[in-house]
C-alpha cells in the first residue's frame, strides 16, 4: 500500500480548516432579526394555532403539525418567542449553508449575496410572524441548505444530515397544504438522480405520496379533528361560475342564486371569505354545505367542462389578484403586520425597531418586489438564461429553484381562494437564490419584452384604478376591477 505524503497527513484542506466569515454574518443576522422581532409578531391564525397547542384541540383548519410542534415548545415558555426562535434559525441556517457552500467554491461575492437576499425588507419581515407561510420557508430553506453544503461540491451527503434534511422537508410539506408543488421539483434536484424520467417519476410520485397521506398523517398520526377546510375551494369556484351563468342552475342551486350572489357582492377575486362571512351568501350556498369534499370536486369538474368560459372566468379574475397584476395600489393583504391582533394570552408585539422595520417593508411591497407576477416573470427569464450556462451543481440547484417556485405559482390558477402576497414567499426566496447560484442575466430582448407586455401595463393599472378599501369590513363587500362578472 502506498502512503500518503507526509503533507498530505499533516495539513488539513484550508477550505474546512477556519471558519468562514459567512457563517458568522449569518449568525450575526439571526441574532440581531431575533432580537428585532421578539417576540413575534401574532395574527389571527396564529391565535387559533395557539389555542390549539394550549388546548391539546386540534383540528385541520389551520396545519396540525405546527399546532403539534408549538404544543411541544410549551414548556420552554408560552407564546410566540419559542417557535419564533425556530423559525428564524432555519430561515438563516438555510441561507448560512448554502452561502458557505458557494464561498468553498471561490465565490464570495455570490456567498454574499445570498445573505443579503434574507435581508429583502418584505421576506424577512414576514420571518418576524408566526405564520405557517414563514414555517414552511423557514423548513424548506434549512432542509435545502442542509443538502445543498455537499451537493454544490459534489460530495456525498452524510446519512445524519440526509435524515434531519428529510425530518424539515417532511414538516415542510406538512405546514401548507400545497406545499407539495413547490418541494417536490426542489426535493428531485438535490437527490443525486441523473436520468429525467426518474426526476420526472419521483416527483409525480412525491406529489401522489404527500396528497394521499397527508389527510391521514394530520387525522390519524397528528390526532386532528376534520373541518370543512377541504371544502373551501370547490365551494368558492362553485359559487364563481354561478355568479358568472346566467339563469342557469349549477351543482343543484336555483337558476336564481347567481343573481343572489351577485347583488350581495359573494364573489370576489381578493378572497372567499363573503361567502363564509356575509349571512344572504352563505344562505345562499347552503344547498353546498350538504355535501362532501369528493361530491363538491366531481360538482365542480362537471360544471367546470358545462360552464368552461365562466370556470375559466373565475379562476383568470382570482389568479390576476394574487398574482397583483391588474391590480389597485395600495391592494391589502401585501404589507407585514406593524402591530399584532388582540388577544387574551399575553402575548405582545415587538417593539419600535421592529415597527419602523415592517413600516419599510410594507414600502417595498408596493414595488416589484411586492409583486408576485414580477418575480414569476423574473423566474421564467432565469430559466431562459439558464440554457448559457454549464452544467454544474449550482445549475442544477438553481434549476430546482426555479421548478419549485414556477410549480407552486402555477397551483394557484387552480388552486387558491386568497390573494395574500405571505402566500407567495417560498417562490420569492427561491427565484432569488436561483439568480445568485446562476450569475447570469437574461437577455435585453427577453427583459424589454416582459417589461412592456407585464410591468408597463401593472403600472398603469396602479396608477389609474381606484383605492380599494383597507378594512376587512369594506373588503367583504368590494367588487376589484378585472373581476370578470357579469354586469
């Protein structure tokens, strides 16, 4: 056997040697967010999570597992500062390994630049809610900066590392419920699978595992009561195309319903809450309520293929306000909270700091960073430049990153009952790490096209349409333009 240089024995690689200055800004950037936000900002949904973890009453309204993992962190203290705490350390532990990996390959500037991507006003201000849109990036960011260390130089991936990355991601695809179509492409890209038709099979296969279990882990595993929840979207496109059919009867209501819903202003593109909120709404829905999840979805694809123009009607209005395309200026649902939702607990807001900092956020949403259409048209353009570029490790993590924000955006025109940019957070991370790993801009021809045809004309929309209202109230009873209805 031949030995090995003395040098060689002796002097360890440089790379793995000293600590890298990445490592310690990003531990200084979790330090200081935990600080600024502490401890936590609370909403609405985070109170009903909360009773539930004090309660030890579950049901799947809201994700039971992070109802679960709250109930867990109860004895480190109440509140929100327990799973505030997790949250940002995966948000920055993510960011911390995979700008320790690109510094190992030469490229600080790009190491960088991944820290500073956590530091975008409205990403890191929404880190500060306790929210499952913050969990879910907080665990997908952690699992993939856990793989992604050794993947992007090309080194196996130890089993302890594999296993705590597949426990984040488990959680990950657990805390939303379509979060199956952002992580599956991502899941495929760090796994060391080189044929397409294998990534092409294990994620359907991903997808297929996650929506037929999922009911069962959170019913049965998480010991869940059930809830209508799974209803809301049948329901909601439902109640769309019956607004939108003139004396026609849909799914069993009266030809006459679609004038209800109309003249008491149910259907709206912005969300769909007035057909749960306003009485003359769900009234007129009830006929629905007998129904089962599995008869409302076979409903729905019937009246879907009879009824197309209204189907598609409604989905186009819905997916124009989420993505805040066509869309008023000053929209609600985009800014992070400045102050928390009331409650009886005890638990408080953070404090001025934090508020002058969700202030600037809140400022930004109003730009192209606010706006989902903008970093779907910015993650398209990524992929189109992605064809110059070698393949490499970093290719391939930035081509998952791409997949997995491009797949969950797509989820939205079928699936989706709300227009609040928290929704669209995981794809905004990812098209931005995606830029970074990739260093490449999109051609002038491509930037100027999506300019004129997708920026120009938001810009005008937010210049010329009426303010919306900022109240909830309001909300309920607003009609948004480009809504698609009838007159």
């Amino acid at each position: 056997m031949t030995d090995v240089p003395r040098t060689m024995r002796t002097r360890p690689d440089a790379s793995t040697a000293r600590l890298h200055p990445h490592l310690i800004a990003a531990t200084l950037l979790f330090t200081a967010s935990l600080a600024l936000f502490w401890p936590g900002y609370a909403e609405y949904d985070t109170l009903r999570q909360y009773e539930q973890a004090v309660s030890g009453q579950f049901d799947d309204w809201h994700p039971p597992v992070m109802a679960r993992l709250w109930q867990a962190l109860l004895p480190l203290g109440h509140g929100t500062a327990s799973l505030l705490t997790l949250q940002l350390a995966g948000y920055w532990l993510g960011l911390a390994l995979i700008a320790d990996a690109l510094a190992r390959l030469g490229r600080p500037r790009a190491a960088w630049a991944t820290l500073a991507a956590g530091l975008l006003p409205p990403l890191l201000g929404w880190q500060g809610v306790v929210l499952k849109d913050a969990q879910l990036v907080s665990a997908a960011l952690a699992a993939t900066g856990l793989i992604a260390r050794y993947r992007l130089r090309d080194l196996p991936v130890p089993p302890v590392i594999a296993v705590t990355a597949g426990v984040l991601f488990a959680y990950a695809l657990l805390v939303r419920a379509n979060a199956v179509f952002a992580l599956a492409p991502l899941i495929v890209a760090l796994l060391p699978l080189q044929r397409r038709a294998a990534r092409i099979g294990v994620a359907l296969g991903i997808v297929a595992a996650v929506l037929a279990l999922s009911g069962t882990i959170n019913h049965r595993v998480l010991r869940a009561q059930g809830s209508d929840v799974a209803t809301t979207q049948p329901r909601y496109d439902l109640a769309g195309i019956a607004a939108r059919t003139q004396g026609a009867a849909i799914a069993g209501l009266p030809a006459a319903t679609g004038a209800t819903l109309r003249a008491h202003h149910c259907i709206t593109p912005y969300f769909w809450d007035p057909l749960e909120e306003t009485p003359a709404c769900a009234a007129a829905l009830m006929p629905l309520g007998r129904l089962s999840t599995g008869p409302l979805y076979r409903q729905l694809a019937r009246e879907a293929l009879r009824h197309s123009i209204a189907y598609l009607a409604q989905r186009a209005a819905h997916l124009n306000m989420t993505e805040r395309w066509l869309v008023p200026l000053s929209l609600p649902g985009a800014e992070p909270p400045t102050i928390g939702e009331p409650n009886s607990y005890g638990i408080s807001a953070p404090g001025a700091p934090a508020t002058a900092w969700q202030t600037l956020a809140g400022l930004t949403t109003r730009t192209p960073l606010g706006w989902p259409f903008a970093w779907v048209s910015a993650a398209v353009l990524l992929l189109m430049a992605s064809r110059r570029a070698p393949p490499c490790p970093t290719r391939r993590l930035a081509l998952g990153l791409l997949a997995s924000a491009l797949a969950l955006e797509a989820s939205f025109a079928a699936i989706s009952i709300a227009a609040d940019v928290r929704y669209h957070l995981w794809p905004m991370i990812a098209t931005a790490l995606a830029a970074i790993l990739l260093a490449r801009l999109p051609s002038r021809r491509a930037i100027t096209a999506a300019a004129v045809l997708l920026l120009a004309p938001a810009i005008v929309a937010r210049a010329i349409l009426p303010a919306p209202p900022q109240e909830y109230d309001a909300l309920l009873r607003w009609t948004p333009p480009v809504a698609l209805l009838p007159r």
